[in-house]
C-alpha cells in the first residue's frame, strides 16, 4: 500500500449503502499505515458513521465559512 491520504468530495447521498461502504473499505484497505481519509463539502453528516466504523475512530468538523457551510470528516488509518 502507498497511498497517504484520500481526499473525496463524492455526492455520496446519490450512491447505495452498499455502494457507500465499498468505497470506504477500499479506502482503508489501500491506505498506509497513519494515511488518512478526508471526506469534504458533505452536506449532511450521512459517511460520519460508516467511516468510523470502518477506521475505527473519525473526526466530524462543521465549517460555517464554506459556502454553503458543509461537514468534514477525517480519519486515519
């Protein structure tokens, strides 16, 4: 594995959980060991719980100065 850090800005709300959920494990599956998984512009918290169950642990940050204001979520691997 050598990817560090995946930076996703997907529209995840049009895809199936199943769908949702094959992203996220490819993701932590081909992450190094410390990469990290950046999920931004989201509009809902939908992929809050999904990646923490997959890292896990994640972090869920609001950011009102982003127009419209949208969630971010990080974890490492």
């Amino acid at each position: 594995n050598t990817i560090d850090l995946v930076a996703a800005s997907i529209p995840f709300t049009y895809m199936s959980a199943v769908e949702r959920g094959k992203i996220v494990d490819e993701c932590y599956r081909n992450l190094v060991a410390n990469g990290s998984l950046i999920i931004f512009n989201q509009y809902t918290p939908l992929m809050y719980r999904l990646v923490k169950n997959v890292f896990g642990s994640a972090d869920l940050f609001f950011e009102l100065r982003n127009i419209p204001p949208c969630f971010i979520i990080h974890a490492k691997k």
